[in-house]
C-alpha cells in the first residue's frame, strides 16, 4: 500500500510503502533503480542481509543504485519504506547523495538512536494509520531540527522536468533548459542526487516503460509501447532493461513477484513465453 505523507514533506518525501513478502522461506528480494533513495524498517525479528555475513538488521538506508541489489529474507516479513525525492536525504539532512550511491547503511550510524525509538514504535503499532501518524511525527521534528538549504533550487527545478519529459531528453536539452554548464550539472546531480544526469534520465524512461506496460491494453502493440517509451527497437529495451534489473522483461513479467514496481522475489518457476518477449530469452 502506498500513502503519501503530508504536503509539507513532500520536499523531502516521495510517498510512504507499506509491503509484505510471500511467505515462503529463504527469499531473494531484488531492489533496482526508481530513482530515489529510501529507508526501510523491518518490522519482523529476523534481519536481512546483503550477503551471507552481512546483517542489514532491521532499519537500513539505500542511497541511488546504479544496478540492481539482492538481499535475502529467511522468513516471510512486513515492511515500511520511506521513498525519499531523488534529492530527498540531501535536503532534509544535508548529506552529499554520491556518499549513499550503492550503499545500504545501517539507519542508526544516520540518524541515531531515534532511529530504534522509531523501530519500535512502528513495531507496536496495531493500526496502518498508527505508523503513518508514527512516521509524521518522526520527520515533523526532523524537517523542524536538522532540516537542510542548499540555497540552490536548480536541481529540484530540472528533476520534474526530467519526469514530466518521461526520460525523453538528452543531456544538451538539460543544460539549454537550465542554463548551466554540463561539468556543473554532473557536480549538483552527484552532490544532490547521486547519480547523473544521464542515468537519471534513463532510470525515468524505464519506468515510463514500465507504467505503459502496467496499462497497455489487452491487444496492445508491445512494439509501439517500445518506441513510446523512447527506445530505438525491441533489442534496445531488453538490454537496457536486464542492466537496470537484472532480468528481462519475460522474466519480470511472469517470475518475479512484485512486492512493488522496483522491489522483487525471484523465483525459478519457468517464464511464460509470447511473441514480443520471446527475443528476450
């Protein structure tokens, strides 16, 4: 379930997820690129862990990912995740995003013991609307306490524009559209947002794909929904799409449970094959 969170951080906040695993054991998860970085809460006893010695324990941040990231459940779990604006962490705690790119960071080395405080309550909470009403308050007396200014609204300026856009911009169009030097804008993307202009550009595009193909019709030309999303033919797209996620669009589509549009189990059932994803296997 996704709620968004009150106007006033929505600066800093994209919308708040609310998910749950199957339950069967031993899960691989798969998260890759919306691009927004984010904090998860576990809100289960056993931990997670991004390899087999490395416990992510149960709050963790992820900073911007540049290719996809595994972590592994043992038990079925019940998550919260805090979808931050790609710019989000930067704003409200001042924290160069390059810092967080591929990293998922215990929440606690962050923000503290208030991060365990949190944990806990939201662990506590028998409503939805519990932890909802939990997590405002959290970020209330955070924006209030540590809240950041940059002074430099280009960024959250070009950001919409990309989105608004779909992905469909290259690079020179961005510096026409802000006025600013492509060595400039590489600097405030990493700083900022913690990727690049150009990969943020291509993160928006594959889910413009991907919100198509979540409406398309029944009947609908998967080949036009390609070359709407920007794509120059099918070839492209598939390899643009396993380099985000890992997995072909076959594979996405019929043997990955889909906990969110960016966050996965991976099975090993058999794809189900037809026309268009056939060129994916």
């Amino acid at each position: 379930m996704q709620i968004l969170p009150p106007k006033e951080f929505s600066p800093y906040i994209k919308h708040y997820l609310f998910l749950e695993s199957s339950g069967d054991r031993h899960r691989t998860l798969r998260l890759f690129s919306d691009g927004n970085p984010g904090m998860v809460f576990l809100l289960d006893q056993e931990p997670l862990s991004s390899n087999p010695t490395h416990h992510l324990g149960c709050s963790f941040l992820y900073g911007q990912i540049s290719h996809f990231k595994d972590i592994f459940l043992i038990e079925q779990a019940s998550f919260v995740i805090i979808v931050f604006q790609p710019d989000g962490l930067y704003q409200l705690l001042g924290l160069p995003s390059h810092a967080l790119k591929d990293q998922f960071v215990t929440a606690i080395d962050v923000f503290g013991k208030s991060i365990v405080r949190l944990s806990d309550r939201l662990r506590r909470c028998a409503q939805r609307l519990d932890q909802v009403y939990t997590l405002n308050n959290f970020f209330s007396e955070l924006a209030f306490q540590r809240a950041f200014s940059s002074g430099n609204t280009l960024v959250q300026a070009v950001l919409p524009y990309v989105v608004q856009h779909k992905g469909l911009l290259s690079i020179e169009q961005l510096v026409r559209y802000s006025g600013y030097t492509e060595r400039h804008l590489e600097r405030l993307f990493a700083e900022q947002v913690g990727i690049s202009p150009k990969k943020f550009v291509s993160t928006v595009q594959l889910h413009a794909f991907l919100k198509l193909l979540r409406s398309k019709p029944s009947m609908a030309n998967l080949t036009t929904i390609c070359h709407e999303s920007g794509y120059f033919d099918q070839s492209h797209l598939i390899k643009t799409f396993k380099k985000h996620t890992g997995i072909t669009p076959s594979e996405y589509l019929h043997r990955a449970n889909k906990i969110a549009v960016n966050f996965m189990e991976i099975n090993d059932k058999p794809a189900r094959m037809s026309g268009f994803y056939n060129l994916s296997q």
